[in-house]
C-alpha cells in the first residue's frame, strides 16, 4: 500500500532508502482513487523514531493511504523539535469536525501512572470518545491500548512485579480471526512495559474477545467483538534495534537493568539481535487495514459513523465486501 505523507517528513527518505513504496503529495494529487484517511495520534516521545517505524507497517498493500499525524495540545513534547511538530502535526481542535476511516493510538512511557494522572487523560478521552462516532475502526499499542480498553470496557491494568522486556513467544486463541490470517500457530512479538490486563478481564466482558496471548507475557491481542476498536498490547512496529537502544538508554543511566529476554543470540549484548517478529508485524498491520478498513469502511468517507457496527462484524469482514 503506497501510503501518501507529506514530501519533507524525515520518515520519506527513510522508507524510500528501505525500497518501501512512499507516495509523495504531488503523485497522490494525479491519482483519481479514494485513499484511505488514517489518523496517526503519536503519544511517544521519540514521536520521528515511532512515526517511522508505523508508516513502515502501514506500506505494504495495494491500496492509498493518507496519513495525518496527531498529537495532544495538553502535553508538550520535549524530545522532538517544536519545527517538527508545526510542520507535520496536527491537533484535535484542527480535525475533531473530520471522519476517518482508521486511526492509531500509539504507547506512552507513563504506565505507571493511574490514567487519570497522565496529564493529558482528559483529552485523550475526549479524542477517544470522538473516534467512536468519526473514526470506522482505530488500533490502539500499548499503553495506548490499555488506555482504550480500560475507557471504552472498564479493563483495569495492573502492575508487573519487574518490567516486561524481550520478545516473547505467542499462540493464538481464536486463529479464525481475519486479523491473524496468515499467521503462525506460534509467533514472536516484542514487549516492553511495567503493567499488564489480565486475560480473565477481558474474556468476562461480553463485547470483547482474546485473540492471541502468551504463557510469559500475558495477553497480546483482543478486540471489541464489533470491530471498533483492536488492542495490541506490545510493540510489533519495533525496529531490530529498538530493544537494544531501550536497554543501553537505561544502562546508561545507572538504572538496573535486566537484559531483555530471547533477544540477544545467547543472551550476549555484543552480539546483534535478529528481529523474529517482523513478518507477522506487517501482516497484523495489513489484516486490520484490509480486512476492517477498507473491506468495510463506506466508500463515503462522510457516512463514518452512520450505523457504525454496519457491515464491520466477523461475518462480513471474513466474507469481504466495501460498503457502498
């Protein structure tokens, strides 16, 4: 999928460099197709590094997409230069009158902080509660998805006695979901965190359903049984090296640090780490982009919202079909 982004953004030359295709703003201009519109809220603060890293998982399928970054106006980034952010970010006031048919929330270095203490909570709830009637499907990382799921379904996160930090084996719970196809029965994925959801949590609430977990890290997958909203609660954009750069930033910081686990070839941090998780990476990006966005968003982008659960339930999305 050539994703349209705008010319200058530091992420073009990269992907461009990697042989990704990247659609520049004055090809997609001569384009007569429907793109995708996809909102992108960027809660990390290495907001280049992980726009990068998402573009990249959003690039591999036949289709256009426009891509519009967003971030919060309650919370000031310190890691990101102020030209950056006015160039290619965008607010919530800027676009709360728009409908898109997917949008990401990103992870977030603040889990260990109750929600309603992050600064900017009340207007991620606010962007939240306008997804549900402007956004046709939106995916949520990480921290972002335990935010989600404990605002839209009550899911308490809670606090692991030391950080989850490695790539961690996983199986499949439901492997009839069209968001899995083509994956492995087992498959590797990275986490890094200090908190979790419990798996018993979600498989109580009547509106959402497990789909992939793990024996060491708990709960990967779920999603809400009506396709609104996915929660993936590790890292599948990470790079090769994101682990290693997280693990040497806090070495270098005195902290005590655990290597992470099943990373490093035996467990040596001179040796270079190999990524095993970037092939079902790309296909949980392409599934939910195929399969519970474009199969089902109205070809109206103005119609986002109208009868939301409209043609987006398993049946229709394993059966296929655009609504019209």
């Amino acid at each position: 999928m050539p994703i349209k982004i705008p010319d200058a953004l530091p992420a073009t030359e990269v992907l461009k460099n990697e042989n990704i295709f990247v659609m520049t703003e004055y090809r997609a201009m001569h384009q007569d197709i429907r793109p995708l519109h996809v909102l992108l809220l960027n809660l990390m603060p290495t907001k280049i590094a992980t726009e990068t890293q998402i573009l990249r998982k959003l690039s591999n399928t036949p289709l256009q997409i426009e891509v519009e970054l967003l971030q919060t106006a309650s919370h000031t980034a310190k890691n990101v230069s102020e030209q950056h952010l006015e160039s290619f970010y965008t607010t919530f006031d800027q676009i709360k009158d728009r409908r898109y048919d997917g949008m990401i929330i990103t992870g977030a270095p603040v889990e260990l902080l109750d929600f309603e203490d992050v600064d900017y909570w009340d207007e991620l709830c606010r962007i939240m509660d306008w997804a549900a009637e402007n956004v046709h499907s939106t995916l949520h990382i990480c921290w972002g998805a335990q935010a989600g799921i404990y605002h839209h379904y009550g899911v308490p996160k809670f606090e692991l006695p030391s950080k989850l930090f490695g790539v961690f084996e996983h199986q499949l719970v439901k492997p009839s979901s069209p968001l899995v196809r083509g994956f492995n029965d087992l498959f590797m994925a990275p986490h890094s965190r200090h908190t979790e959801v419990h798996a018993e949590d979600i498989e109580k609430h009547p509106d959402l359903e497990l789909i992939a977990v793990s024996d060491e890290a708990g709960v990967y997958i779920a999603k809400s049984t009506d396709s609104r909203n996915f929660f993936v609660f590790g890292h599948p954009e990470y790079d090769t090296d994101t682990l290693m750069k997280e693990y040497e930033r806090d070495i270098a910081k005195g902290m005590d640090m655990p290597l992470p686990k099943h990373y490093f070839p035996g467990d040596d941090p001179t040796q270079t780490p190999h990524a095993t998780w970037r092939a079902h990476a790309q296909l949980l990006y392409t599934n939910w982009l195929n399969y519970y966005v474009y199969q089902t968003t109205p070809y109206d982008i103005n119609r986002v919202g109208e009868e939301a659960t409209e043609g987006n339930d398993e049946g229709s999305v394993a059966e296929g079909g655009r609504v019209e």
